[in-house]
C-alpha cells in the first residue's frame, strides 16, 4: 500500500476528495453521487410545475410564457438556486452548532481524566444519585432545541421567499394581496399604489398601513406617561377576567358531563357578566370592597398618580410607593411589549437582508422611524428604497389626531373654493356682453320668451324662482346619520375637491388655449400646488379609520420590473405580524370546547337506520362501518351519508368519526383514517 493509498487526514485540503477539508464528498456518504440525486430532485419538481402549467393555461398564454427562453429552464434554475440556499444555511448552521457542542463535550471529557484523585465509580454513582435538577443536561437541550430553532427559521424564510416568487410568477402582477397573506388581511387600513413622482412609467410608489389592534398584541403596549396604578389595575382586570374564564369553562363541563344543553354565546357573555360581582364592585371608597381583595386600599392610595419618574427631592428608597414602582419595573411591563416590537421588527429586517442606516427610536413617545437611507430627498434617493413609520396610538391620542385632520380637510376645501371663485370672476369679466360664450349667456338671452311661449301657458315656475339644489360638481349628499358623525370618512369631500381641480384644469385652457398671460400663469402655480398638497394628503390616513393599537405604516418605492424591496418587504411583514399579532380569533369558534352533537344520543347519527351495537356495550367495529361504507358508496340514490355520534371524551375511536372543532374550522376526523367529513 502506498503513501498516497492511506485515508486522507482532516489536514489536507481538496474539494472532491472524501472527508477532506473543504471537500463536498464525505466518506460517511458511501460515494453516493450528490449531483446526480440534487438533478433528479430537482427534475422531478420541475416536471410538476411544467404539468402543472399546461394543464392549467391555455395553449396562447403557454406559447407567449416560453418567450425569451424555456419557461422549464427559467424554473429549474429557480428552484435550482433556492435549494442550493436553503441547503447551505442548513448545513453551516447544523456544522457550527454541532462542533460547538463537541468541542463543550471534549472539555468535560479532558476535565473528567485531569481529577486523578477522584475514582471514576464515586463521579458515576455522583451522577446518578444527584437527581435531574443537579445533574442533568437542560443546558445542552436547550442549545439544541435553538439551534433547530434558527435552522426552521431559515428552512421557513427560504419557503417564504419561494410562496412569493412563485406568485409573483404566476400572477406577473403585483397588488395589494403580495404584502399581507389571507390570515391578516384583515389588519390593512390602507394600500395604494400610485406612479412615481419623478419616475412615473418606471418606479412605483406603495403606500401600506397596518393596524393592530390593542386586543391582538401578544404583549401589550403602554405608553411611558401611564402610572403606576393604571398598570396594577389592569393587571389585576387581566387575572379577574381569566379566572371567570375559568369558571366558565368548568360550568361548561359539569353541564354536558350532567347531560345538560351546552351554552349558546349570549348565555356564556351573560354568564361571565353575572361572575364580575363576584370578584369586584364599585365601592371604590370601602377598604373592605372585593375589589380591594388583591391590593389593599391603602397601597392603591400611596401609588396614586405615580408615573415613570419621581421627583429626586422626595426619593426614599424606604418608601412603599417606591418599593411598588421598583417591583413593576423590574417586571419591566410598561416597556415590555413596544420593546418586543422594535426588536421584532429590526430583527427580521436583519436576517431578511433588507439593511437600514437611519433609525430613531422615539421610546417616551412610543414611536420609531426606519429609512433604508439617511437622506430625505427624493430626488436624490435611488429608486429602490423604503420607510416603515411604527407608532402606538391610544384613544387619546386618536381624538387629537382627529380634530387635526377635521382642520386640514376644512382649509383643503376652503383654499380650493378660494380659487374657483378667483378663476368664476375672471371667466366672467373675459366674456363679452355682445356675444353668447356658453349656456349662461344663451339662456340669458332666451329667458324673456322662454317665460312668455313656455312658462306663461302651461303655469310652471320659471327656472330661476326654482331652489337650485345641485351644484353640478358633486351629487346631492345625504344627510348625516350619528355614524356618519363619529367617523368621517370624507369621501364625499374628496371626491368634490378633485373634480373641482380637474374642472378648473379644463376652464383655463378653455379661457386663454395657447395664451399665457400672468393670470394664467399665477392661477395654475397655485392650482399645481394645491394639487399636489391635496394628494399627499390624501395619500396620509383617516384617522379615523385606525383603532386603538400599534400603526405600522410602510412606505415603499420599488422599481415596476424589479420588484425587489416589494417581494422582500411582504415576507418582513408576514413574519412580523406572526411574531406581534395574535390575530382576529371569532368568539364563536372558541367557545366550542366540546361539541354537543357528539354527547346527545337522541340524535340520530348513523349510517343505517338502526345502529347495531355489540354484546359488550362498546362501539361498533371500524369493519362494519367499512361495510356500511361501501354499501352507501354504491346506493342510487346519492344522499351523503351521516356522521356518527362520538363518545363523550377523549379522541374518537377507530372508524368514530370525532366532531370536534380544531383550529378555526370545524373539521370531524376519524381516528383511523376511515373516515373523513369537513363542515362548510
């Protein structure tokens, strides 16, 4: 045997060579062939997306996709180049992690042999008698259990990635339903896309605002100013409303394992509301009040009115109330959930390749701005760039915001009539007295002998004696409502002040053609301006459209055939609101504990018309229902069959089809497999 026959160290360096530093080959592999098995993978996938394709479009639309190159090529060097990323973050995430703990295991290992002095059956009999809370390996699962963690973050992301290309192949189109998938749609105040200012046929402007409501934070926000006692209450509002959950809950149990009707919605709100006096009341006054049973009246009283800062004049570390604010502040809840957020969000945008180099964290404010770039101004931004606005609003706050846009929306409207009534008295003063100029001037000259050939004989008012209602700008506007008044939505406004600047557009060019007299370059600056005014405000959001809860406002500018910042902030989004949101959760689906269909037995649930039921009392066997089945299967008469009523507890059993809701749809699956039957 040669020199060159021996097994490779690990200190030579090739990249073919098995098990060699550097090397894609390892000898643990058996000489498999990796490009062989990556190739056919891949083709395999291809090839169902290719039939997939065809069996789907039309023979034009398939002939106008294999344009510019093989739609087959296009989509294996696509998947190609996903797997090659999603197998290289595995891999060195799975090779760091792994020798990090064998080089922790060896060190244990050394540090065992270098105690001489100690027999190895004293350390083993040690190990064995300390218990799991001494001796035991939490630590290194831990380790393990994070590093899986940051691999199906990864292996998560790259699928991500791969939903939104894919659709974005698929569709060759991109609006509102690329940002924000179906299971948080619902959060979206406002998208818009509109064509770049500078570059209108190339780059587009998207406009994305997100509500999350105060109800849907996992951990909820508090602004810096609230005080101590407002945070104490409404922990202690949390406990009483989980406890009377709880209660609820097992009276749902004792009635059903009763045989009793199950609760309806109202009876289980009417239920809960009835259980609050048993745990608090409105004697705020009484030192004995149940809603001093957790807190003593005398400590809510020292904390009173106590905020996020004490004054160092009348600091005492002795105090109570400073012993009370120290032990909410080292539980951190007034900071905790808009914390969460901020690293939320900047996290994901790290690991999501989308860099920024302006932040500015406004945390007594509660709110935080992030721009890709440092500058303002647009002109010299590139065409690929975003913003993203994120702030906490609470009802106060909103009032305020409201009465703002109230005021801006009534200077819009007055400033644009300001000009319509400039450019009405110059129009008219334009005209001549000798010549008709348009219908005004025409039914002013018709008017004595519309009155006396019309008017006189048939008795009819003359049009000028009659109320003029329109004003041939905008419709007749309904009258208000109080639902109206307490959320305006100006849409009515908006659309009057648009069409108010598209009629004063034409009016001027009517007036003067190809004629620039100062007039007509004075009006239309001022036209132009206010135009542009009105749309960056209209492009802002109603605030009174937002409820109380954290606004994520994204504005983004991406160039129309690249798409780039657009397909990388959608999964910035999905991913964000996973982490912060709890999402919309229907009340009626959750309060199905148990399903009383599958209690009741004077319900009729089978597939027979009398269910035989064995010697031993049991349930049928799941060979019989097969049967059944089958026999169903072939009858004529084509009725579904029925769904056979489930035990009280536990999961059905084989071939017992279980109508217990899971998740938000209510889904009945057997055990077995047997059977399957989705409600719709």
């Amino acid at each position: 045997m040669g020199a060159m026959d021996l097994p490779k160290s690990p200190n030579v360096f090739h990249p073919e060579k098995p098990s060699a530093v550097g090397s894609r080959n390892s000898l643990a592999q058996e000489y498999r062939d990796q490009q062989s098995e990556v190739n056919q993978l891949l083709e395999e996938e291809v090839n169902k997306v290719i039939h997939h394709l065809n069996s789907k479009l039309p023979k034009d639309v398939l002939e106008r996709l294999d344009v510019m190159g093989g739609m087959k090529e296009k989509l294996y060097n696509y998947f190609n180049q996903n797997y090659q990323n999603m197998f290289n973050r595995y891999m060195v995430t799975t090779e760091d992690e792994m020798v990090k703990k064998i080089r922790n295991f060896i060190d244990k290992e050394e540090t065992k042999v270098l105690v001489r002095y100690t027999p190895k059956e004293v350390a083993d009999l040690l190990d064995q008698v300390g218990g799991a809370d001494k001796f035991n390996t939490g630590e290194i699962e831990k380790s393990i259990v994070n590093m899986y963690g940051h691999l199906q973050g990864h292996i998560q992301r790259g699928i991500n990635e791969l939903e939104t290309h894919t659709n974005s192949i698929l569709r060759q189109k991109t609006d509102t339903g690329a940002f924000v998938r179906g299971e948080n749609a619902y959060s979206i105040v406002k998208c818009a896309f509109k064509d770049n200012l500078f570059k209108p046929k190339t780059v587009s402007d998207v406009k994305l605002s997100v509500n999350i409501l105060d109800s849907e934070l996992i951990s909820p926000i508090f602004h810096y100013q609230v005080t101590v006692e407002y945070l104490i209450k409404d922990l202690i509002a949390k406990h009483i409303i989980d406890t009377i959950d709880k209660d609820i809950e097992k009276y749902k149990d004792e009635r059903i394992d009763q045989g009793m009707e199950e609760l309806s919605d109202s009876e289980i709100i009417f239920k809960k509301i009835g259980n609050i006096e048993a745990y608090t009341d409105d004697k705020g006054d009484d030192p004995k009040s149940k809603r001093y049973t957790i807190i003593a009246k005398t400590l809510m009283e020292r904390i009173s009115d106590l905020r996020a800062e004490i004054d160092p004049a009348t600091f005492d570390q002795q105090n109570i109330r400073e012993n009370i604010k120290k032990i909410v502040d080292i539980e951190n809840i007034r900071n905790r959930g808009f914390n969460t957020a901020i690293n939320s969000i900047t996290s994901i945008l790290d690991t999501s390749k989308m860099g920024y180099q302006y932040i500015e964290n406004l945390k007594n404010s509660r709110e935080v701005l992030i721009r890709e770039y440092e500058d303002t101004d647009k002109a010299n931004l590139p065409d690929e760039r975003y913003q993203i606005r994120m702030r906490y609003f609470d009802q106060t706050q909103l009032i305020e915001e409201r009465k703002a846009y109230d005021v801006q929306m009534k200077s819009f409207e007055t400033e644009v009539q300001h000009l319509w009534d400039v450019l009405e008295v110059i129009y008219q003063d334009a005209k001549s007295p000798f010549k008709v100029t348009d219908f005004q001037d025409l039914a002013k000259k018709e008017k004595p002998r519309i009155r006396k050939l019309i008017k006189e004989k048939s008795g009819e008012p003359a049009y000028e004696d009659i109320a003029k209602v329109w004003d041939e700008v905008s419709f007749v506007r309904a009258a208000e409502t109080e639902v109206e008044r307490s959320n305006r939505t100006y849409i009515y406004e908006k659309d009057k002040i648009r069409q108010k600047i598209i009629i004063m557009q034409e009016r001027m060019k009517g007036m003067y053609d190809y004629q620039y007299p100062i007039e007509r370059r004075v009006m239309e600056d001022r036209l132009t301006f206010l135009e542009m005014k009105y749309y960056d405000f209209e492009y802002l959001i109603n605030p009174y459209h937002i409820q109380p809860g954290l606004l994520l406002d994204v504005d983004i500018t991406s160039i129309k055939r690249k798409k780039a910042t657009l397909d990388a902030m959608a999964n910035v989004l999905n991913e964000f609101l996973h982490g912060v949101s709890k999402g919309f959760a229907d009340a009626a689906f959750a309060s199905f504990s148990r399903r009383r269909s599958t209690v009741r037995e004077d319900i009729n649930q089978s597939f027979g018309a009398e269910e035989e039921k064995p010697a031993s009392g049991g349930q049928p066997s799941s060979s019989s229902y097969l049967d059944l089945i089958n026999a169903s299967s072939g009858d004529a008469s084509g009725e579904a069959p029925k769904a056979i009523a489930a035990p009280r507890r536990g999961r059905a059993k084989a071939g017992v089809v279980d109508a217990k809701p899971r998740g938000r749809g209510r889904r009945a699956r057997a055990s077995s497999g047997d059977v399957e039957i989705k409600e719709v």
